[in-house]
C-alpha cells in the first residue's frame, strides 16, 4: 500500500494496491500490521477497530462535519465502494498549528483510496456521483452525549467544495448538519479537542 501525508499532522491517505484484470480486481482494503507499519505506531485503540458503517447517499448528499469528544472520540478509516465522494477532515485540535484548517480528497470505487481520519479531526463528504457508498471503519463506538457536528459551510474553514459540480443542486443536508454551529461557536462551547 502507499501512504501520501498532507500539509496537516495526521490524516493518511491511502492507496491499496490493486491486482486487476480482464476478471475483475482484488486488494487488500485493511490490514492492521500495513496501517501500523506506516504510521510507525499502532493506529488504533487496542485490539482494532470497534464497528464499521455503510451509507448510501444520493447525488448532492452532504453528510457532516461530524466528530465525537471524549470519552468516546472516533478515527475513522473511509472509503467510498460505489460512485464518487469529495472527503474532507478538519482539524479540530486546538494545540495544533493547523487548528480549523481542512484536508480534502476524493475518494471513489475506481481509486480505491481510503482516507484515514484520525481522532481530532471532523469528517464530512459531498456526494458528487448519482450515487455512492461509503464504508468506514470506527475506532471507538457511536456516542450520541458525545457526537457534534460542525457546520459544512463555515467560512473561517473555508472548505472549497466542488458545488459547481452538482448540476444547479444545493447540498442536501440531514437536520442536525443545517443547523450545526460554526467553528468559533464550537470552540466558546468547549465542543474541541486539546
């Protein structure tokens, strides 16, 4: 497999290798010992990941920014199986110098990256296909006391979706996500990590 770092510590994207042919393809989509080796450290909370999800989401889907906070954080391992998402992870660390500043990657069922989001971050993507399926793998359980999300459009974030790409759609959001606070309104509610 092979691992890209990006300008922010801590998300990975990852590119599995892929054995194609005429047939079809294979690859490994996890493999604790690749991960730990490329981080250099154990990944995850002992012994592994603690569930995996699956979503499917129409064309013009947005789903986040979501994150949990102590004691039940979540790094999550994504990767989208069928169509095309635009992956986003925010730093929400506030001892970190790339506090509020975002990593973003598309991830589809023809590339077959993975994008590794660690604790600390938000996590969010925009469906840019008719469709996608997206699949990831939690470390640490869902926590509703604990979930927050943060508001996708913020513009101290200043994520550059690819809107333009959505043929006129504007993003469809689920409730909780439309209403989300802003960064700074995050950070005066304690609602971010050290």
């Amino acid at each position: 497999m092979q691992v890209e770092r990006f300008g922010i510590d801590g998300p990975l994207l990852i590119t599995p290798r892929v054995f194609a042919d005429e047939r079809g393809f294979f690859f490994e989509s996890w493999n604790q010992r690749s991960f730990d080796e490329a981080l250099g450290v154990p990944a995850v909370p002992s012994p592994s990941f603690s569930q995996d999800n699956h979503s499917r989401s129409a064309r013009g889907v947005l789903r986040g920014l979501h994150y949990q906070l102590e004691p039940e954080p979540q790094g999550k391992l994504v990767r989208c199986v069928v169509g095309e998402v635009f992956d986003v992870a925010v730093d929400l660390r506030r001892s970190s110098s790339s506090f509020g500043q975002w990593v973003a990657v598309r991830l589809s069922d023809t590339n077959h990256q993975q994008l590794w989001v660690p604790v600390g971050f938000a996590h969010g993507f925009l469906t840019l296909s008719e469709s996608a399926e997206v699949l990831y793998k939690a470390a640490g359980f869902y926590s509703k006391t604990c979930e927050r999300s943060l508001r996708w459009n913020d513009a101290d974030i200043g994520i550059e979706w690819p809107l333009s790409e959505l043929a006129g759609l504007e993003p469809l959001l689920a409730p909780k996500d439309a209403e989300a606070p802003s960064l700074q309104e995050a950070q005066q509610a304690g609602d971010v990590f050290q």
